[in-house]
C-alpha cells in the first residue's frame, strides 16, 4: 500500500515515530477493527482508530442516540438523538478521515452472529456494557483467534484488558457479578468516557503496530477520584469453559 501526499501529511506524527513508522501506518492501513457498541468507550475508541488510520472499522450497535449519552459520548451532538448510533458514527468518522471504510452493522451482537461479525477481523475492541454481549464476543474472538480488547467504566473508575486466546476474558470473569452495576443506575463522570476509550484505542494500534508490549492477558485498573493506577496480570483458568476446551493444563 502506497501512502499519498495528504496521507503522509495525515500520519506525520506517527511516521517519525520509530515504534510505528512507515511499516506500521501501512499495518494500521491495512487492518480491520470491530468496535462493539458505541457508547462511553467505544465512542472515543472509534475516533481515535479512525484518526488514526485504521483501515477498515465495523461498527456494531443497534441503539439510538439519547440526550443522556451525550454527557459522555463525544461521537455524537444534540441533533443526532434519535437517529443510529452506527448511522451518526459512521458520517462523522467519514468526516474525520474520508481514507477509512466504515461498515455500519446496526445489530446487537449475540452469541447466534458474533462470529459472522468478527471472525474477518484482525483486532476486536468490546465496550460493551452487559455481561451477555461480553460473554458473546470473547467466545467469537477465541474461537477465531483474534485478540480481544475489552473496556469497561462506572463511577470513577475503569478498567482496560486485552485477550489473545488463553487466558481470555471468561477466565478474568466466570459469571456476571451478581453485584453489577450500570451507569444508567449509579452514574459515571463523563470524561472518564474519553480516558478508557483512548486507551482502549491505544491498545488496539499497539496490537495492530506490533509497538511496545500490549496488555495481553493483563488488566489496568484506573481511579479517576485519585488518579491512580495499577496492572494486574490475569491468570488462565484451568476449568475455563471458552479456552480451555481441548486443552491440558
């Protein structure tokens, strides 16, 4: 893939960077990402891929735009309530980067379509906010062996993992909490949106790049009230139910 002048102008800040470059704007380029759901995470998530040259992003979601997602979901502005949250994200990420290819999927993702809607894709980014949907697309990603960026907020805290293969995501969560939380129930800051997202995003453009040394198979864990943060690594479960299968050990 050869870059053209506004393409070189575009990414001038990724091409001096020697983590990234020529070689790996042409991985980016070249690359498919799905974003599933386009709320808190995956909004900014989407904005960043897209400035950053993703190639091709899948954008799945069957929801519409509310008043109350605007506290936190950049992607979208007051005119846009009631139309789709795939139909607004993919004009305004046009509007963005016209050299990106959207492909709107305007569907919930279930355990029935998650590996029609993943399967092709080289990274998968789940900002989902129920543990069904979660559940669904962990099960998509190992069977297809694609890495799995998952991030997820409330309150004034987040949290970002990345999954590639074993462990996956059922093995750092079993079963729903029976405790779970939603932000439509206890709230979240709005801006915490945009510091999960990016760095949900960054995770992805490192697995995509091959730059640094991703969070696979471990977990940042952020404070917004303090402005902490720790890494924890995720141990495979030996009676995991998605990866284990077919597995000693």
């Amino acid at each position: 893939m050869s870059f053209t002048d506004d393409d070189i102008e575009r990414y001038a800040r990724h091409l001096v960077l020697s983590e990234i470059g020529g070689p790996g704007q042409q991985r980016l380029k070249a690359a498919r990402v799905a974003v599933v759901g386009l709320g808190g995470v995956g909004a900014p998530a989407a904005l960043y891929l897209a400035a950053a040259g993703v190639g091709r992003l899948r954008l799945i979601d069957d929801d519409v735009v509310s008043l109350s997602n605007l506290q936190r979901q950049v992607l979208f502005a007051t005119d846009d309530i009631g139309r789709g949250k795939v139909e607004v994200g993919a004009e305004a990420l046009t509007a963005l980067n016209p050299g990106v290819e959207i492909e709107a999927e305007a569907v919930r993702l279930t355990s029935a379509n998650a590996d029609a809607l993943i399967a092709d894709c080289d990274v998968v980014l789940d900002g989902t906010d129920d543990f069904s949907t979660r559940f669904a697309v962990n099960a998509a990603c190992v069977a297809a062996s694609r890495p799995l960026v998952s991030g997820a907020l409330g309150r004034w805290s987040g949290q970002v993992g990345v999954f590639a293969g074993r462990p996956c995501y059922r093995c750092f969560v079993p079963e729903p909490p029976p405790d779970a939380e939603t932000c439509a129930r206890v709230g979240v800051v709005g801006a915490l949106a945009g510091v999960v997202g990016s760095m949900a995003a960054l995770e992805a453009i490192k697995l995509i790049t091959g730059a640094g040394r991703a969070l696979t198979g471990r977990v940042v864990l952020y404070d917004g009230l303090t402005g902490e943060a720790r890494t924890a690594g995720i141990g495979a479960d030996p009676a995991c139910t998605i990866c284990a299968a077919g597995r000693s050990g």
